[in-house]
C-alpha cells in the first residue's frame, strides 16, 4: 500500500522508544517493562504471527486481565496487521463463547486462570493457534514460546487508516454485545484528544485500574502513551492496593469511575498513606453524584476532570468537564454544571435532536448525538445497526439530554430506560439525583416497574451507608416528596441492597434488577 498520508497505529508507542528507551513505560503488578524492551516484544510478536499466518485483517482475540502481557497483545496483534480483539475475562463460558463465534478470531490468547471458561466455548478450527498466557498448560503452547520464535525484520503492516484496528465489544447492559470497529485512524484520535483535554503533562506516572478491555480504561492508556507518560496497571479496583501503589510509584494522574472514588473516601485506611503525588483524576462511566464530587474535591484536594464517552465512539471524549468548573464556592449556575458532562470534546460535535432527527435548541431534552474522527467504522458483521446508529452522519447515542446556552451538555436519562407513568415521562436519573442527597444513601439506581393503572411507575433500588442509621422507605419517600412532583415518587418502592450490580466498567446493570421481580418494601 503506497500512501505517504498514513500513520499505522502500532508506531504510536515506537516512538517512544527512539525518544525514552530506557524510561519505564509499563508496571504491572509482576514485572516492569521499559519503552525499548517494549518495542523489542511487540515487534517480534508480530513477527511471529505474520511467521504462523495471520493475514491483515485478521482478528486476534485475548481473554486476559490486565498485566503487561495484555497491552504487548494488543499492539503486537496491530503491528502485524491484524485486529486485536479484547474480551472481558470475568464473563462467563457461554458468554465468551457468543464473543468469540462473532468474531471469528484466526488466533486466541488465554490467561491460565481463564482456560476453562474458554476450553467450553472455544470456536473450531483454531487448532495449533491458541496460546496461553502465563504457563504452558499441556499440549497448547504458551505465549512465551510464540514470542520467541519472532525473529527477523518486522516488514512494513498493510494496512491504512481506514482499516480496523481494534474490535472492542460493547458491554452489553441493555442487550447482547456489539463488536465496535475502530479503525488506526479512530485510536489515534483518540489518544490525541484525550492526551490534550486531560492536558497530560510528560513524565506523568498514570494510574489504570479499569479493565484494559473496555474503552474507557483504553482511552486514558491511549493518552498517555502518546506522551510518552508512565502507566502502572493493576486488576481491578482494591482501596488499600490504590492507595499502596498511590505512595510507591508516586502516581501523578488516574481514571477512576464514581464508586471507586466512593471507596476511597470510605476507606478506615485513607490516613496512612501519603497521597500527596496526586495532580489530577478523571471520572466518567458512569453519572457522578455532585454531593460525593464535593465531599472528593474537599477532601483530597485534586484537580477533577469529567468525561463523558462511548465505546462507539473511540473511546474519545464525546464531553468533558474541565478542572476550571469543578470549584466548591460558586454560582448557583455554576454549581449545577457539576451535575453535566461538560462541554463537547475537542474533536467531537454534539448535537440534541428529536425523534425525526431534527436538530433542537438549547434547552430541549432530545438525544444525544455525536460525529467527528472518533467516531467508530461500523458494528461488526450488522450492517443494519451500523446504518441505524450512523444515520445521517451522527452516532446516535440513545441517551437523552440538552445543551445549555453556554454549551454545557446534561444527560437526563437512556433512551431505554425513561419510564412512562401516567402519560408523564419520568427520568430515573433525576430520581437518583435527588435520592443521592440524603446523608445515609451511599448508591441508588431506579427502574420502571409495571403498574396497571399508571402503564408504569419508578422503583428504586438503594446502597445505604454502613455506619449511619438505616432510613424506612417512609423516610425516604418524605425526602424525595419535597425535591420532586409527585408523580416522580418511586411508588414501586425501595429495595434495599448490599451493592448495585455493576458491569466491569462501572454502568449500573438496570436489566439485571430488572429481573429481580417485585421486592420493593
């Protein structure tokens, strides 16, 4: 492919290891890997994968947590020309299975702890080109030796811009995934974009505790790498291994969602440790309760950024809330654009329409929709959704919300989820707002519930706070009456949880309580 226009997305971290090669680029919680020994791996991955067959085009899937192993993956995968497919690890047998027969992986890299899950679901004709990841386990290789044997030059990958890069799986909290289409084109957007709304600085140590499987977690990777910043990964979110790694790397910047922040200000521990390195967090994945942005913004002292994205769309910014608005003594104007996700991302337009897709004017609630370099190529193997959710040139992103005149952008509620009661529509997310209010609510998440006069009513489920008294359903109601109409009151009731169900990118799983049934009290 002869087109001096172009910028393989794989060179994103070489780069770096011509400018910083003996700077530390990964830590994980095993090992530490420098730029230069880095490139070095990826480059002989993908040579061994080009040695073993996989052609452009081709995807490459990975059920991993995350480590080291899994970013080598990654852009070894992409640097052959191939397409990385990440697949959530904590899903179940079947669950994988779907993923990976809608893929159609020519190649497959198994973390040992997971060979199980995959050994049930495992798509045919993959043999002799499934690896696992940390341990040889029997007849099937280890990834190791697959690296090993990626000696010699790395030629040149064939692909363009427009080609896929990365097939990320949506996760999946109204319906069955997607495979979402980005191109080397979309990520490289999207670490620009992110890199400068963050306004990343270089020699930033980042921390990343979110899944490297989904988009948001990518995305703040992304920004990073492009420079040529420090990233230290860890498997999930623990507040006491937070804080440790907080105080011995000196992490200057991280991504945490709403209720990894709630955590840590819960924490019996948060004293003992020096947190003072901190410069920056960003927060996003989820809505952000502006009584615990306040309690975090006084208690820690950090400069706190929103964001707002989709795994549609790169997973760059579609919004983002600037550290310039996040002050405690403001405005009543002010204080509620604590409550938006900001204003739209340097390289997104965002626009509101209505139901014919006509464009609204500020103030209107509509939905949301989103166009700009980000913006994925496609849903894979669904050409009809791809044509639905593209229409017209805009990613509609089934949430419903307006733009202020100042261009600050709030989000009311999904698409899906707005309840119909009375011939009124309902919001649950202005239910949750209001209910995050009172002092002994720690987390809420309200549904739509049958009702036969009514079509529909709100039910809320509530996470209250461990060392308070428990608040009745009478005292919540009462609480909630003289915040909201009337006809907004959850009047299918509270149910009271240890903990709201939760995908691995912190989005509440609605669909999941509603299979609970009637519980309400």
């Amino acid at each position: 492919m002869h087109d001096a226009n172009r910028m393989p997305f794989g060179y994103l971290v070489d780069k770096n290891a011509i400018y910083y090669p003996h700077k530390e680029f990964l830590i994980d919680e095993r090992r530490r890997c420098t730029f230069a020994r880095f490139k070095e791996r990826t480059d002989r991955l993908a040579a061994s994968l080009l040695r073993k067959g996989l052609r452009p085009g081709q995807r490459a899937a990975v059920v991993q947590h995350n480590s080291i192993e899994l970013v080598e993956l990654y852009f070894g995968i992409i640097k052959a020309g191939g397409v990385a497919v990440p697949v959530n690890a904590r899903l179940s047998s079947p669950e994988i299975s779907t993923i990976l027969a809608d893929a159609a992986p020519s190649f497959l890299f198994v973390g040992k702890n997971y060979k199980d899950k995959v050994d049930q679901g495992a798509p045919p004709g993959l043999e002799g080109r499934v690896y696992v990841i940390g341990a040889p386990s029997g007849p099937i290789p280890d990834y190791e030796t697959l690296m090993a044997d990626g000696n010699g030059p790395l030629p040149e990958p064939e692909a363009g811009d427009g080609d896929t890069a990365l097939l990320i799986y949506t996760s999946g909290t109204t319906g069955q995934p997607k495979g979402v289409m980005l191109t080397h084109r979309n990520l490289l957007c999207v670490a620009w974009a992110t890199a400068h709304s963050r306004v990343l600085e270089v020699d930033e140590t980042a921390l990343v505790t979110a899944p490297l499987y989904q988009s948001g977690a990518l995305g703040s990777m992304l920004g990073n790498i492009l420079k040529g910043n420090t990233i230290v990964i860890l498997d999930g979110f623990d507040p006491l291994k937070v804080m440790e790694t907080i105080e011995r790397e000196r992490v200057t910047t991280a991504l945490f969602v709403p209720t990894m922040i709630i955590k840590l200000l819960r924490s019996p521990e948060i004293e003992r440790y020096d947190l003072s390195s901190m410069k920056s967090v960003v927060y996003g994945a989820a809505p952000m309760p502006v009584p615990v942005l306040k309690e975090a913004l006084e208690r820690f002292g950090w400069q706190f950024m929103g964001a707002c994205g989709a795994t549609e769309t790169g997973p760059a910014y579609i919004a983002f809330l600037d550290k310039s608005d996040h002050i405690l003594d403001g405005s009543p104007e002010r204080e509620k654009r604590l409550g938006s996700i900001g204003r739209e991302g340097i390289n997104a337009r965002v626009a509101i329409f209505d139901e014919e897709d006509r464009p609204l004017p500020p103030g209107q609630v509509g939905e949301i929709v989103v166009r700009g370099p980000h913006v994925m190529k496609g849903y894979w193997g669904k050409p009809e959704e791809t044509a639905r959710a593209l229409r017209g040139g805009w990613y509609h992103t089934e949430d419903l919300g307006y733009i202020d005149g100042a261009g600050y952008i709030y989000i009311v509620d999904r698409k899906k989820d707005m309840i119909i009661s009375g011939g009124f529509n309902i919001y649950p997310r202005e239910i949750e707002d209001a209910l995050i209010q009172h002092p002994a609510v720690m987390d809420t998440a309200v549904i739509g519930r049958p009702h036969q006069l009514w079509g529909e009513t709100p039910q809320a489920f509530v996470v209250l706070e461990p060392d308070r008294p428990a608040p009745g359903p009478e005292e919540l109601m009462d609480f909630l009456r003289a915040r909201l109409a009337g006809y907004k009151l959850p009047k299918g009731g509270f149910v009271f949880l240890d903990e709201l169900p939760r995908n691995s990118s912190g989005k509440v799983l609605k669909r999941v309580l509603r299979e609970r049934g009637d519980e309400a009290t």
